[in-house]
C-alpha cells in the first residue's frame, strides 16, 4: 500500500526504514567489507527512497481524482477508485471501469471479476501485491454503461501519470475499451489480443509494450475453455517476455 509519508513525519518514518533494512543486510550477509556495505546501504537507501518518492507521487493523483470533477461521473459516484499496487510494478493491469462493487469499497477490481483476476495472477506465480491494478477511468458508470468518450479524455490523464510513474515493463489490457484507448484505435479485442504492441507514454520516452487480453468480466459471461485458454496464452507470453518462470 501506498506510504503517506508528509513533512517531517515523513524523515523520520524514511530513515527508520532505511536503518532497519540496513540492520536487516548486515545481519545477514556476517558484515561485508567496509566497501562493500557502504556501498550496499547507499544503495538500500536509493532504493527506498524511489519507492517512496513514487508512493507520494501515486498518492497526489489519488488525491487529484478524489477531488475530481471534470466529467458528470464525479457527482454520481460513491468512492473514486484511482488504483493500488506496487509502485515498482514490472506489470500493469488496465481494465475498463470500476464496478458495483468497486464504487463502494474504493478499490479496483474487487468483485467477481475481479476474484477471477486475483486467480488469474495467483496462476502466473505472482500476488496482487506485486502488481499495479488500476483502469480508464476512476468513476463507476452508472448501470456500469461503457465509458463515453468526453469521460475518456477528462480521466485519462489520470492514468497516464501513473503509468509515467511506476514505468511498468508490460501493461496488460483487460477487455476491448481499455485496448482500444491505450492503442488508440477501433480494432476489435479478437484481433488485438495475443500479440504485444506499444502504448507511447509521451515524447522522448520509449514504448511500454501492451498485451490485450480478454476481461475477466467477459470471461465470466462467456465462460468456456476456449476463452480460457486464450486468456491463459496470453499471459504466458508475458510472462516469457519478463523471462519468469511460467507455472
């Protein structure tokens, strides 16, 4: 979960961090060479203090949605439901829309379709915990309609930011809308699942690769091995591309 870390309290918390992991490295490693410890705790520091840098980043967007009201979504919604995960996500979910389920707790992908990610995750060796989750857009639809394209381009941004920040490897698109948005183009899942192509974060920046798939919302109206298996082919190669070991 993301730190909230704010001035002072936000030292402090940091570097007691920073000691305890270094205490950590140094009780199991029998005290290297002097060199090399210094060299190790510079590092540890470096290492926690990104984290917690993109922690506070990803936290000033949650606050930006939560105070959002660009579109009309804004007054209808119970909760905003930004995303959460690892800041250092070598993978990122992108789905359509938050649900029922997900406008109440405030949380992405929560429900049953989002039980049947959590399973899909689980099936690839990794946990929620180090992933990235998130979607399109930050408000549920009303009746969960599709996004509408003057939401599209007002919460975007939103999610763009995140993607600049945690800098994943792969993001992985959940279902037609979020494929379509991220590619910007009109193809249909069918054609654009089961084959890696470029999500551009920004001029100068080089291309995230993105891997469609089918949304788990879908797969559970229309269930079958054969969507299954597709769904299951597509993460392999994910899986292969980030050279992890597939189950």
């Amino acid at each position: 979960m993301p730190l909230e870390l704010a001035g002072m309290e936000k030292d402090i918390d940091l570097n007691k961090i920073v000691r305890q992991h270094i205490e950590m490295e140094r009780f199991f490693t029998g005290f290297a060479l002097k060199g090399r410890s210094e060299t190790l705790e510079t590092q540890n520091q470096e290492d926690i203090m990104a984290v917690a840098e993109k922690n506070a980043e990803l936290e000033k967007i949650a606050g930006q949605v939560n105070q959002c009201r660009k579109c009309e979504l804004g007054s209808l919604r119970t909760n905003t439901v930004p995303g959460e995960g690892n800041p250092n996500a070598r993978i990122m979910f992108v789905g359509e829309a938050p649900g029922a389920d997900e406008d109440a707790q405030g949380r992405p992908f929560v429900g049953r379709a989002g039980q049947l990610l959590g399973k899909i995750i689980e099936a690839c060796g990794l946990k929620r915990s180090d992933v990235f989750i998130g979607n399109i857009l930050k408000c549920r639809p009303p009746e969960n309609r599709d996004p509408r394209p003057d939401e599209i381009i007002s919460c975007l941004p939103y999610l763009q930011k995140q993607i600049e920040i945690i800098d994943p490897e792969i993001i992985v698109a959940l279902g037609a809308h979020a494929a379509r948005t991220l590619l910007n183009t009109t193809k249909p899942i069918g054609q654009l699942r089961g084959q890696f192509h470029e999500y551009y974060a920004g001029i100068g920046r080089p291309p995230v690769k993105l891997m469609a798939t089918y949304h788990t919302a879908y797969l559970l109206r229309n269930y079958s091995q054969e969507n299954r298996r597709k769904v299951w082919e597509d993460m392999k190669k994910v899986l292969a591309e980030l050279d992890l070991p597939i189950p």
